[in-house]
C-alpha cells in the first residue's frame, strides 16, 4: 500500500468514517488524480472513416495553391457545406493536413510492372494506415511487413493500463478483415477489434454492471448512488471543518487540500444531473458509466456508445492508444437517407467518367460527379459533429493540470484520397491539444508546386504519411527516425 494511501485511511478514520468510506475513498482517489497537480500521459486516438475525402468541401475557400501555411479560424470553417465546420469552435487545436500519401502502400504500376500508381484498394489502404509498411498478399489476405503505431506505443507505454491498445470497430460491419483491420503486432498479425460497445466497457473496467449485447441497460441507482455521495461528502467535509481550529498550521495546509479536493468532486457530482447537451457528466473512474446497451442498431448508437466509454477509459488511463474503424464499409448510412448504396451511388461517383462497369456502376456525368462530392460532404461533416461532441466533452473532463482534450492526440484519415480507390492526397486532420507537441491551428499545403494535388501519379510531389506516423511517435517521446518503410526518415516538416 502506498504512503499516499495510507494517508488517506488514516484521514478518514479521524474523521470517524473508516472502513465505511472505503468505496468513497477510491472515488476521491480516482478523482484526485483526475484533478491537478498529477502528471497525466497522453492519449492516442488514431480514426479511419470510408469512401475517402474531397478536398473542395475540406480546403478553406480562398486559399490559393501556393500558401503552403494558413492559420484556421473559425470563421475561415465557415462556408456552404463545410465539412470542418463543426470543429470551428476547436480551430486552434486542428491541423489539416493535404498533400499527403500512403506511398508504401501504393501498388505497383500494372501496366510497367515496376514504380507505383495512385491505386490503394480497399484491400491495401488498412494494412498501411497506422503502419506506414509496404503491403504483401498473403493466403489470408493482405499483410503488413511490420506493426501499427497503436501497438508500439502500448508495448513502449502502456505498462499498467488494463490494455495496453486496442481497436475498435465503430459501427463496422465485419466483412473481408483487411478493409477493416488496422491495428497489427510486431510480426504484422492484425489484432482483435472490439465493435460490440459492452464489449469494450467490459475489457476497460471489468464486468461489472455491463449489459448482455444487445439488452437496453438502465442504471435506475445511478441518482441514488449520486445522492449517497454527496451525503458521504456533506459528512467529510463537516467533520473536516470542526477540526480546523483544532491543528497546525502543517496539519491545517493538509486539511485545506483534502477540503479542496473534497469541494471539487461535490461539484462533479452535482453536475452528473445537468440537462445540458454540452455539460457532459463527469467521469468518476470509481464508478464508471456504462452502455446505454450493448450492440448498436445505427451508425449514431454506435458512435455514441464506443465514445463515451473511450472517454472514460482514457479519463481513468484504462488504455491510451486506440485506433478505431468507423463506419467504414457500411453500404447504407443514415446520414445520407437517400442514398441506397453509399459505395456504388457516392464513391464511385467522385470522378468524373469513373463508375466502375465490371460491378454494373455506368461512368458518370459531372452531374453526377458534383452531387456525390456534395453527398460525401455531408456525410464527413457528420463525423466532424460527432468529433466535436467527443472533444467537447474531453474539453470538459478535468485531466491534471488541464483537460483531458489537452492530453489527447485525434489523428482522423480516411481509406483513399480524394479519388475512389486512391492513396494520394489522403485527408490526415489532427485534432486536440496533444501537451502542444504539435503546431496547431493551421491549414498546411504539402505538394504545392502541382496545385493541389488530386488525380495524377506524380507520386515525389506528395509527402509520404511514413513521416507523420514518426512525428506522432516522437511526441509521444519515442527516439525513432523511420518507421515502417526504411524508403523514408524523418518527421512530418513545419508541424512542431
């Protein structure tokens, strides 16, 4: 038993609750890290959504092909169908990133049988996503040379979280596993994903009060248990108070902590009851929330319920690398109601004279090709709103000496670039304060002498993702200079 700890009972015990405040105990612990003054590690969210990106609807308006560097405001988000609009309010803690490319994982040029073309595929882009390796087939599918970031960053530091990282499948369809894998070990074996949310409240925090998948949980004792709480901290904080003029002035410092402390989680708790939608409840890792239920019938319950048990896992440091494919092969979403078949009628429409004949997709027209940029739009501001909700309520959860948002890196990409089916000109948006190891705030240009690149195969002009993937591990304090390909070294240039 720490020091710390034994403190703490002895604490308790003066003030005549003993062992009957045991439980009250681990919630003022569990909260007293969460509060200042404790170093807190820095969290890993790494997002993939489907069907890539158009830069028309991501780009800030006016920004001409030269401006290799641009602040964001949020009024520079602002504009008809903006994808990064939601995410004004976090202008400041957002890197948008174009002109990058999955070069390794890029397939060789059929036609030459040597070099590259702009060609991923949706069996090539997820073994190289988080790994920057180039991608072999193999009998079971395509397979990368080497690991993802996600579990180099557990194995290097994550020892005494309950997992060291993990993925999650947010609203995944499970289908043929290398569209969807993106977490791979040191040998390039892909790793379990989660998608059941109960699931992944069960690996974080135990069994405990977690639902059956699929069964609505209702924790009808949660305001019971709020009010036991608060009483159990009426009680502390009076016994507390009567012993002030009775101590030193050490013993008084001391106290004046505990009753500080004290303060703060009658505070938490008092806001756990709050009807407002951007008041968030506070987490109390002690008695952590869990799903609502347990499988997800919608995209919306799916994002939801994995996000609110990641916040508290992160919260509570349960884990602190996850990767998570999010909706990526879902063939019909929500978002788009009149959209029956989001790959044959949206990403096979996004090039002009595209369509795919051999599965019965006709070429289109750039009518055609304007309303699937226009419906792709849509659907990635719908995930931009969602990533707000999520730093909204990072922002709002206390994490040492700041937020647990300012301890968080959220790196969202896509499958393919701005062409279906391509690695070039992948969307890589940072988002969250990342303990400031990176500049944000801006929009940066990395292949400005082409324009801004979209469809062609002059692959040296884009900066290959191999050198954010370094960039992330060196802010995570990781001495490595190449990571996946030995093809490129060094970080990503002007982003720290």
């Amino acid at each position: 038993m720490s020091s710390h700890s034994h403190q703490r009972r002895r604490f308790l015990k003066a003030l005549g609750l003993g062992a009957t405040a045991l439980p009250f105990l681990r919630l003022l612990e569990s909260s007293a890290v969460q509060a200042g003054g404790v170093a807190r590690p820095m969290r890993l969210l790494a997002l993939c959504t489907g069907f890539g990106g158009h830069w028309g609807y991501l780009r800030p308006p006016g920004v001409a092909s030269s401006d290799t560097d641009v602040v964001l405001t949020p009024e520079l988000l602002t504009y008809d169908n903006s994808v990064l609009e939601p995410l004004k309010g976090f202008a400041s803690q957002m890197l948008v990133l174009e002109g990058m490319a999955r070069t390794t994982g890029l397939m060789p040029y059929a036609a030459k049988g040597t070099g590259r073309t702009y060609y991923s595929g949706h069996d090539g882009y997820a073994p190289t996503a988080f790994t920057g390796s180039a991608v072999s087939e193999q009998p079971s599918g395509n397979v990368p040379a080497g690991p993802s970031i996600d579990f180099v960053l557990g194995q290097q530091l994550g020892a005494g979280t309950a997992v060291r990282s993990l993925q999650i499948g947010v609203g995944s369809v499970r289908g043929i596993p290398d569209q969807v894998n993106l977490s791979y070990n040191m040998s390039g074996a892909a790793q379990p994903a989660i998608e059941d949310p109960a699931a992944f409240y069960r690996q974080m925090f135990g069994s405990a009060g977690a639902p059956s998948s699929g069964t609505p949980m209702v924790d009808a004792s949660a305001d019971i248990r709020r009010a036991q709480d608060l009483s159990i901290v009426d009680a502390l904080s009076s016994s507390a108070k009567r012993l002030q003029g009775r101590l030193g002035a050490t013993e008084k410092a001391k106290l004046d902590d505990h009753l500080a402390a004290l303060a703060d989680i009658e505070n938490r708790l008092k806001g756990a009851a709050t009807n407002d939608p951007l008041k968030y409840p506070p987490v109390v890792c002690d008695s952590p929330v869990v799903p609502a239920k347990g499988t997800a019938g919608t995209l919306q319950e799916a994002t939801d319920l994995h996000f609110d048990v990641l916040t508290q896992a992160f919260a509570c440091d349960r884990t602190r690398f996850v990767v998570a494919d999010w909706g990526i092969d879902r063939g019909t979403v929500e978002v788009l109601p009149d959209v029956k078949d989001l790959h044959g009628e949206v990403a096979h429409q996004l090039e002009e004279n595209g369509g795919d004949p051999a599965n019965n997709i006709p070429p289109t027209t750039k009518a055609m090709t304007d309303l699937a940029k226009l419906n792709m739009g849509k659907l990635q501001r719908w995930y931009a709103t969602q990533l707000a909700n999520l730093m909204t309520r990072m922002s709002q959860t206390p994490d040492g000496d700041g937020t647990l948002l300012d301890n968080t890196l959220i790196i969202w990409s896509s499958d393919f670039g701005e062409n279906v089916h391509g690695g070039l000109n992948v969307p890589h948006i940072l988002l969250g304060g990342a303990q400031k190891n990176f500049r944000m705030g801006r929009y940066l240009n990395f292949a400005p002498t082409s324009g801004h690149p979209a469809y062609n195969n002059d692959i040296p002009l884009y900066q290959p993702h191999n050198r954010l993937l370094v960039s992330v591990l060196q802010a995570f304090g990781l001495d490595v200079n190449q990571f996946g390909s030995d093809e490129y070294s060094g970080g990503l240039p002007n982003i720290t």
